[in-house]
C-alpha cells in the first residue's frame, strides 16, 4: 500500500467534511466563526483525524463506516486546532507564527483567540453527539465523548500542558518528562484511534491492541516533534512556533542526546507495529501510519 497516497485521500476527505460540518461564517457570530475556521484550515497534517479512520479500516474497511466515523474524525481535529490556539497565546507560548502563518491571537485579538479555541472545544462535543445521529448508536457515541473529554480534559492535554507550563525552566526528572508527553500529545492520539475502533465496532481484543498500537505512536510521535525541534534550522524555527529551548522545556534530546532519541523513536514505532500482529492487511494503513510518523519531516 502507499502511505501518501493513503494520507492524501483522507486528508481531502477530512478537509471536506470539515468545511460542510463546520459553522457558516455569518449572522451575528460571523467574527467568531471565522476566527475558527481560519485556524481550522491553515493546513496541518490532519493525523488525528486520519489515524481514527484508519483505525476503522482496520476493523471495517468499508465506505460506509469512514462516512459513519467522519464527525468524529473532525471532531479530533477541532480539538487540536483549539489546543494550538491556546497554546499560541501570550499567557502560552506567546507564539506570533505556526505553520507559515501568523498565529490567531495576533490576527483576532487575544480574547478572540480564546473565544475561538473554546468554540471549537465545544463545537467538537457538539459534531459528535448531533452529526454523529443516524451514524452510530447513542450508545457508542457516549462511549467516544467519554473517551475525547478524558483525554482533552484535566487528566490528559489540559493537566499535560499544565505540567509542561510549571516545568519550564526547572529540572525535571525523566518520569515527569513522561508524564507530560503522554497527557500534553499522547492521551489525545491514542483517543483518536480507539475511537476510530470503537465506532467501527472492535471487539475488547483489538480495542487492547490498538490502545497499545496507540500509546506507542504518540510517543513516537512526541520524541520526533523534540527531534525536529533539536535539528530545525533558525529559518524553519522561524516558520513555526518557536523552539523548546526558547521556551525553556524538557525534551528528549535533553535527556539522551540526539542518536539516542532517534534509536528511541524507532523502537517505540516498532513497539507500535508488533501491537498490530493479530491484524490482517486491512490495518497496513495503521503500519504505514506508524513508519510515516518515524520519518516526517514537520
Ligand atoms: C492549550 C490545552 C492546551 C493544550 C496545548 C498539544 C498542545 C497542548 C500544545 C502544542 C504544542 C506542541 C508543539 C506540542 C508538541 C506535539 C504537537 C501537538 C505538535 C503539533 O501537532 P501536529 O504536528 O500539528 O499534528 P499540525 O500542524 O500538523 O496540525
């Protein structure tokens, strides 16, 4: 199977349920809508959404259940786009630029940026349990709310980002590095995958392999992130937001060195993969997913 091709597909998927479940900008909130959907579609990666879907495949690779899955795959990505938005802001990291672009605050105004991230926030509970309707039982859809309020909420991002903005400038010891890229980045990927399974209808088994499949990518994914972090060049920092040493954080490279931390990420991705075995082909994209976050490049 090709990955890019695979990515490619439901990344234009994704982007387009986004467009028709998200708010019209106009009426009296026109302002406030637009400041979501600007950052809503200011071109990231979509992996949340995608790694939800494909954890569907995995289980059922038809037409229908992606359609089913699609509100809650743009769900995750609202609440991703909230979690930037914040995280961008001058009580934050007091960002001026992510992706390219200038960051929300800088455009709408801090109290604009706040507003828009906690719409989205709420948007995101909202696509589930109202778009969801007719696509999944209420039963599961309680199920996957559940699951996306833990892993968004105090014992997941929100706690994460609270340990990470106490930390900075201290020294922590590894456990509490750990502690907070599993809540800050991991709790929220993970989620997108066994929600993806749940609604697809996994049975316990492949629930449990997936929640390993899971907790395993996002800490691959999180060690890349420091990795790029550590190895970007002034003019790549200067597209993002800016680095983890600027803003006086804990990372991977910190800790073991840079040959090391990628050594680590590799066998996280590995640790990943061999929690697929009792998979057939249908969670290739799953594997593929797993070797792509290896080897991003952003
Ligand atoms: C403000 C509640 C709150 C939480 C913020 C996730 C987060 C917590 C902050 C983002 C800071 C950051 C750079 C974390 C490292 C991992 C990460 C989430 C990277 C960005 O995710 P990508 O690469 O982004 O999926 P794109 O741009 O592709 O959407």
């Amino acid at each position: 199977m090709n990955i890019k091709n695979y990515l490619e597909q439901k990344r234009s998927l994704v982007e387009e349920a986004m467009d028709r479940f998200m708010l019209e900008e106009s009426g009296p909130f026109k302002k406030h809508i637009e400041a979501m959907r600007y950052s809503l579609f200011a071109g990231g990666k979509r992996i949340r959404p995608i790694l939800c879907l494909a954890a569907a495949d995995s289980i059922c690779a038809q037409e229908r259940t992606q359609e089913n899955l699609l509100p809650v795959a743009c769900a995750l990505e609202c609440i991703h786009t909230y979690s930037l938005i914040h995280d961008d802001l001058p009580a934050m990291d007091d960002d001026q630029l992510r992706r390219g672009k200038a960051t929300n605050h800088v455009l709408y105004g801090e109290a604009g940026a706040i507003l828009a991230g906690d719409g989205l926030l709420s948007w995101a509970f909202d696509l589930i349990a109202d778009r969801g309707k007719g696509n999944l039982t209420a039963e599961k859809r309680l199920d996957i709310c559940h699951m996306v309020a833990r892993a968004a909420g105090s014992l997941g991002m929100v706690g994460g980002q609270q340990l990470d903005i106490q930390s900075e400038n201290k020294e922590i010891d590894f456990d509490t590095l750990a502690t907070i890229h599993r809540s800050k980045t991991g709790a929220l990927i993970t989620c997108s995958i066994m929600s993806g399974a749940i609604g697809a209808g996994a049975n316990a088994k492949q629930l449990h392999a997936l929640e390993e499949y899971g907790n395993n990518i996002g800490l691959a994914f999180q060690i890349i992130d420091d990795l790029l972090d550590a190895t970007a060049t002034t003019e790549e920092l200067g597209k993002t937001a800016g680095s983890d040493a600027e803003h006086g954080k804990a990372t991977y490279p910190l800790f073991f060195g840079i040959d090391k931390t990628r050594e680590k990420a590799k066998a996280a991705v590995d640790n990943a993969i061999k929690a697929l075995t009792l998979f057939d082909h249908r969670a290739d994209p799953l594997r593929g997913l797993a070797n792509y976050i290896y080897s991003r490049t952003n």
